[in-house]
C-alpha cells in the first residue's frame, strides 16, 4: 500500500553535476506517476530503479525547459523499447505541439499512443480520477509563463468488515457492500446494527501537493490544506527576497510559511538554484518556521506510511 | 597545445545510469568543439569540467534522438548564462527546423545568435576553417538516416626559425614570414642559404576522426587515413554481426579492422549498446585486430600529445 515520492531531480533551471533539473515519481500503490520531466529524468529513472514501464502518466507543470526537456528521450526511449500501453501527458498545449513536430519532422513512428490532455491553468482542474486517486491541477503564480500545482488524494477506502460480526448476525453476502461504504444493517427479526459495530474504519487517504515554479501565492493554502505532504519550491534564501519576487520563486522561509499555514505533515523543499552547493541555510531557514523540513535531494524517498485506523 | 579529446557520454540509444548517450568534445588549443550532444550533456560538460563558454562550435552527426536531444537544454543554459558570441551547429537542416520552432512557441529569445550549417550528407563537405584547423563531414552508412563523420585536422604549422643562424646570414625581419613556410634566402652577396639551414620543422599536424553511428564502411578508409586518433562506434560484438548490419552499426571487430585498415595511430571504440554491463569482451575483441583500442568511457580523456619533429 505504498505512497512513495522519489525525488529524480531538484535543481532550478541550471543543472549542476550532482543535481539534476526537476523530475520526481509518486509510487501510489505500484502505480507510477512521473511530475515534470527535466533533462536527464530517464537516466534518473534506471539509476534509482523506478520500473519505468509502469509510468502511465505524466504531469508537466509549465514549459521551462528545466521542466520538460527530458520528455522527448523518455517518449523515444519507451518506444525503443517496445511500449504498448498509452502514455498520457497532462500540459500546457503547447508542449504537444513540441513534442508532435518533432515527431513528424524526424518521421518518427511510436510504438505506442500519446494522449495529451491540456492544462488550462486559470483555476482547479481535475486531471485524473480513478478508483484510488484523484489527480488536480491549480495555477501557481509563475509571472506571465502559466504554472500548474498538482494535489494528489487518495480515495476514501471502504471500511473493513469485522468477520466475526457478520458471521454473529448471520448478514447475507449481498449486503456487504453497502456495510463496507457505511450502511447500517436491519436484521430479519428489525435489529438496526450500527455500522461501527459490523466495521472497522479504513486507514485515512493519504494525499501530496507538489508546487513548483513559484512566487510566496499564500491563495494556494485553502486547496493544499493538511496534505500528508507538501513540496514546495525554494529556490533562494531570504536574502534574496526581492530577486525571488522578480523572478517569481520563493525563498524558503516563504516555503516554510506555506506549510504552516496548510498545517502540512510533512515539508520538502527544493528547485535550488544552482549557485548554492551547500543547502543547511535553505534547511535552517525553513525550519526555524516550520520543523518537519526536508530538503528534496536527487535520489532521496519519502514514504507516506498508511495512517492509523480512527 | 593541447590537442585532447574528453569522452561525455558512450553509450548507444538507451542510456544506462553510468553511460550518458553520445557526446565528446574535443579541446584544440583552448577551444572546445563539441561533438554530438545526446541528453545530458550539459551536466556532463560540468562534471568533467569543461569551460562552457569556449564552445562555439557543435557538431551533430544525425538526428536519432541519443546524438542531439541535450541540444535544445544547452542552448538554453547558453542563453541563462548570458552567453554573447555567435553558437555554431552543423548538422542536418532538419535540426535547425526542430530547435527554431521549440524557440519560436515557447517565444524565448536567445541571448546570443545561433548560426545554423546544413550538412549535405551525401559527400565530403568542408565545415570550418581558420589558420589552425579544418573540419570536414563525410558520409557515414546507417541506413536511411543520413550520418556525418567528422575529420579534424590541425594545419601544417609554420617551420621554427633558428635565431642564431638568421643572425649570423643578417637575414630581415621582412624574410622571415617566407622562411617560416619554407622558402630559401639569397643573401646580398648572392649565397643561396637552404632553408633546412635557417629552420627546424614544427611539429606535424595532429587530426581526429569521429564515425557514429556506422555499418562497417570501408570506403571511409582513405578519408581518415592516418589519422592520431579515431573514434568509431562498435555498439555490437561479433556474436551479433547479423543484428549490427541489419541495424546499421559495428562490431568492436569492425571497428578495429577500420583502424587497422586505415593505419590509425590510436582507436577509441564507443556506443555500447545499453544491454553490456562489462565491456571488457568490447576491448578484447578489437585489440585482436588492432592493439592500440580503449574504451570510450563517460570522463575519459585522450591526448594527442605534439609529435617530434622531423
């Protein structure tokens, strides 16, 4: 029952030799869903072994290239290797226009289908809806280039039965599933059977928001509220408030206000930009505001772990 | 007056996490001509250290997707780092199509200028030319991909003068351009001095050849006669002779025998496919043919240290 975030890449827009552009990959119950996908992320990606043929789907927060650049070798690489599956790509519009015209001018013919879905990027949009998760996108403020947040939750999950209780109120298998969903049960004889005395509560939805590129935009804290965890962008120190407003990035105190006022489990922050080598100033910074920090690393996990039951 | 040769990236179309695709660059003299720029390069290129800014010149050899997809990042980093002088590429004119129209949507505007060179493809072609070098492309067989080698060349340089002997013949400066290339000097009394008298031979040009991605082609022999150093793929073994003809690329055997055939002075084998952890068999297999073969591998470095003179 895995939620698990794997950082591939957590430089800003100038790689340096130990820290790849952005990329990272949410493990969500062996499904893999890549988030942004910066020059290098297919090395990246057999480096920290990450079964990349589970990669169905791909988010792609804005079109800098140290956001996307490495889309084109990883679209080539799965055909090289033989891809059958879709491949689903959520973006600006204008990226599957990139990617098609390099397609065609180089008469490339996929082994698999690309499925475009266009951000719009003005307000909440849901990407993604399946039995587990849901998958939204949200504007971040990125200047005049269109910047999506992505909130990943997982579903409520049924309740569990307790085997005993059915078994004692001899409740038919037909009735099971709406006990699971939260029903009460009337038995033949009209005992009304409280839910909770027939289930136990699932384990809580466990949910990630990752946001990056962006300005301190404190309009986001409503839609990331009490995330398990939170990845937020701090691509300077509080120094360099003012070049981090120009340049519509954040500092990391500014990443840590964010957290604190989503009340967050957990902080990563990350996007540094390239002239810092050593990151304890980005670390001490955050935590002085908000404690659970961590800085995204290439190569580093981090593990959502099944809550407890209520 | 160096004349070195530093290995980016070594691997065939599907990186591994320890073999970048391929790129090379190439240090004549304090300038850096880039070859090939697979994904990755630009991390590469600060890995091994090399001074990005004294690219000016990049050559792609064909347009799959391992020889050129770091392009579009690197051009871009050029451009963060506020580069000023002109960026040279040579290669097919579909390249110059594919990174415009990236450009053009994404609407960023460069700092400096690109200059786009159309290889043909179809016979030798003269790339670039100043007092010290010459490039040439010549076409390589890899299917209906149109495939440019590249031949470096340093020019003959100027004969040494010996200051003692123009002393002594009281030859003036305004004959010593002349004596430098060669010519003899008759003096005012009408001695003929011979050259050989007046000069010491420079040390010969040195010249590198680069031949990716190839079948085996023997009619590239005469092109790259002689040459210091040539580097030639070898992604297969000769188990798998078939499967290289059929895809349009060498055994290590093949490559070695092009060495040995053409007389070179050292063989650099590359473009391992990615399914080769060791690659010692690679080595062994070539140095049965021809002994003086390495081992492309990402960071290796190669001198081409002045020759003697005659």
């Amino acid at each position: 029952m895995k939620f698990e975030l794997t950082i591939l890449g957590s430089n800003s827009a100038l790689p340096t030799s130990k820290r790849f552009p952005t990329a990272q990959v949410l493990n969500v119950l062996e499904r893999f869903f890549l988030i942004d996908c910066g020059e290098g992320t297919q090395i990246q990606l057999k480096k920290f072994r990450v079964p990349m043929s589970r990669i169905n789907h791909i988010f792609i927060s804005h079109l800098h290239g140290d956001h996307f650049f490495g889309l084109i070798g990883l679209i080539s690489t799965f055909s090289l290797q033989g891809r059958m599956s879709d491949l689903h790509i959520y973006a600006h519009s204008k990226l599957e226009k990139i990617i098609r015209f390099q397609l065609e001018i180089l008469e490339s013919r996929l082994s698999y289908e690309l499925v475009f879905h266009n951000i719009f990027g003005k307000e909440v949009q849901n990407l993604f809806d399946d039995e587990t998760l849901t998958v939204q996108s949200f504007p971040l403020k990125h200047g005049v280039m269109p910047c999506a947040g992505f909130l990943f939750k997982e579903k409520e999950r049924p309740r569990h039965l307790k085997k005993d209780m059915l078994d004692f109120y001899r409740i038919p298998i037909r009735a099971r599933h709406g006990i699971k969903l939260g029903d009460d049960y009337l038995t033949e004889e009209g005992e009304l059977i409280p839910n909770a005395k027939l289930t136990l509560a699932a384990s809580p939805p466990r949910s990630y928001a990752f946001c990056t590129d962006t300005a301190y935009f404190p309009r986001i804290v409503p839609l990331i509220e009490k995330v398990d965890l939170l990845y937020h962008e701090a691509t300077f120190l509080k120094d360099d408030e003012k070049r981090a407003k120009s340049t519509y990035h954040s500092t990391a105190e500014q990443a840590a206000n964010i957290a604190q006022e989503a009340g967050v489990g957990k902080l990563i922050i990350g996007h540094f930009s390239a002239r810092f080598h050593d990151l304890s100033a980005h670390l001490y910074e955050a935590e002085q505001v908000f404690s659970n920090t961590a800085l995204a690393e290439d190569g580093c996990v981090f593990e959502i772990p099944l809550k407890s039951n209520k």
